[in-house]
C-alpha cells in the first residue's frame, strides 16, 4: 500500500500548488497592476464594471463609451515647461538666423537669451506667437518630419528620458482597460493637434484621427506639381478651458462618459462632460509627487490647479493622488 504520509505529502503539495496558481491568475488578470489597491483604483473599476455589464442598470452601449483624455499633466509629464513650448523654443533657436527681428520682440528675445521667466511671463499670447512662427508656413508632412526628428534627439533636462518616455505608465493601462472594455479613447489637449497626432499612436495607442488640439488654419496648395496642405500662421481652434468641450463637440460629435484632466485648463471639459445624462466619471490627476516627479497645484507656473480642486468633491470627481496611489510613474527606460 502507498504509505498514507506520501499521500498526504502529494495532496499537500498539490493543494500549495493550486494556490500559487490562483494567486498568479488574480495578478495577471489585474488590468491596473501599476495602481496601488485604494478608494481611487476601486472606483475606476467599479464604473467601468457598471457600464459594460449589460444586466446592469447603468449599462453603456459601447457606440457611447466615449473617454477624453488631456494630455500635458494627465498622459505625460509638463514640467518644466510644456514640452510642445521646448520644442518650439528649439525651432526658434533654429531659425533665428533668419530672423534678426527676434532679437528685439518677446517672446523670441527671452527664448534666444534663455529668459525662461520672462518667456513664461508672456502667457498664452506668448506660447501662440511661438507656435505660430514656429509650427506654420509649411505643409503638414514638413511639419510631422520636423517634430518627429526632434522627438527622437531630445532629452528631458532632468530625466535626460526621451519626451516620449515621461509618459505615464498608470494611465498606459487606464488605456489599455479603457479599450479591451468597449471604449474609444481620445486625447483632448490644449497642445497642438499636429504635434501630438506624431507620437500619440506609438506613444498611447490613440491613432491620429482620435486627437483634438488646439489648430492652426490651414490651406491646400500644389506645390511642384503636389497637392499639399500648407499650415498658416493664424490660430483656428484654441483646445483649452471653455475651447474643450467645443472641440470635443466639434470633432467628436459626443459628450464623453469618461473624462480625465490635470488643471484648470481642464475644468470646462470635466463640468460639462460629467453634467451629461446617465453615468459619468471625471478624474483630475493630482500632481504630489515630489520624489519620482513633481508635487504642484494651485501656485505653479504649468498646470495650476486651484480651482478643480476645491470643487472635485461636490462635482464628484475622482482625485488621483500620485504618490499614494501609483506604485510607479513611468514605464522602463528604452535606453
């Protein structure tokens, strides 16, 4: 006879075994593995659960399963200036020979003195006269080469990542999840549309004709016998504040059920996707982070956040506290 102790020893390691692979099967079928467990993480899950559950009260048909994502502050990092200004503080540098003028008119005086305050100070204006010198007077395709070359030399100057690594490896998932349950995810950014459609769909898996942004006006032309569009120099949408929710409606055709921001830029967008009909969850990503990035809100010269914050809670926003509630920010470095 098989001695009984073997026996109990077998059924012992098989039991140990079955445990391990139980445990092993709940990890892996974590969709949020960088989001540590907590209020925030359960909320997420818990809306997205609701509305694809088709016995459920609130069930969504996926034709409407709509989520808008800003993109500075919420999809990558904007510190210390938003990426897309560096960018075209580098053009600037760029073509300053051809420029003598920009020696004397701001911002392009500061930029070429590497007055970051001053350059700063300009405000909206400022950042608009730079992307319009900058990004226009030139064809679509020109543009796309021009931004994507400097994408693939640029360094961070803190991190020296590449810009398209300060990317947020949480919100990757919240992605990812978002999209293996039925929703169409859409970037909806105060940046330019043109400069994010470059990396997004390498970046986060949203292909370009699922970017909105704040646009230049545009014109055909053929030039040496090929049609072209050539990029102007005047502003045609402003994808900012009260300009979301009229861009989302422009060239969504939409209200989003899901909606994610950073700042105040992004308040509009937030109070009027979550006054829609029906279920709807707004998250505002709370930058306190000091250590693995940077802790701002209400004071800071990028991504203030003052106002969004003091009414999440009775808007019924969901506050992303980045240090407590991700395990980690950034994805692994490629380099």
């Amino acid at each position: 006879m098989i001695d009984r102790l073997k026996i109990h020893s077998w059924l012992v390691a098989i039991l140990f075994f079955l445990c391990l692979a139980n445990v092993s099967a709940v990890q892996a079928a974590d969709p949020l593995p960088s989001w540590n467990t907590g209020p925030t993480k359960s909320a997420i899950v818990e809306f997205v659960e609701k509305v694809t559950r088709k016995e459920s009260p609130d069930f969504v048909p996926e034709n409407q399963r709509i989520a808008v994502f800003d993109n500075d502050g919420t999809l990558w990092s904007e510190q210390p200036l938003y990426f897309q200004f560096i960018y075209g503080r580098d053009q600037v540098r760029k073509m300053a020979p051809k420029h003598p003028e920009w020696k004397t008119e701001e911002p392009f005086a500061s930029i070429l003195k590497g007055d970051t305050k001053k350059v700063l100070a300009s405000g909206e204006a400022g950042l608009m006269k730079v992307i319009a010198a900058t990004h226009a007077n030139m064809t679509a395709e020109e543009f796309r080469t021009n931004a994507a070359d400097w994408l693939k030399t640029a360094r961070h100057p803190k991190t020296n990542r590449p810009y398209t690594e300060m990317i947020y490896q949480p919100m990757l998932e919240l992605l990812d999840y978002l999209r293996a349950n039925g929703f169409k995810t859409f970037i909806v950014s105060g940046g330019g549309a043109d400069f994010i459609r470059v990396f997004a769909e390498q970046a986060y898996g949203i292909p370009p004709d699922q970017v909105v942004g704040t646009s230049l006006k545009a014109k055909y032309e053929v030039r040496d016998g090929k049609p072209v569009i050539v990029k102007l120099p005047e502003i045609n949408l402003v994808d900012d504040k009260e300009g979301k929710p009229v861009g989302i409606h422009q060239y969504i055709g939409q209200r989003p059920i899901f909606v994610a921001g950073n700042s105040d830029g992004d308040y509009q967008m937030l109070e009027w996707a979550t006054a829609g009909k029906g279920p709807r969850f707004g998250i505002i990503l709370h930058h306190t982070d000091a250590k693995r990035e940077w802790a701002y809100d209400r004071d800071s010269h990028i991504g203030q956040l003052n106002k969004g914050l003091d009414d999440a809670s009775k808007k019924g926003w969901t506050v992303i506290d980045m240090q407590k509630d991700w395990k980690t920010v950034f994805p692994p470095s490629k380099q």
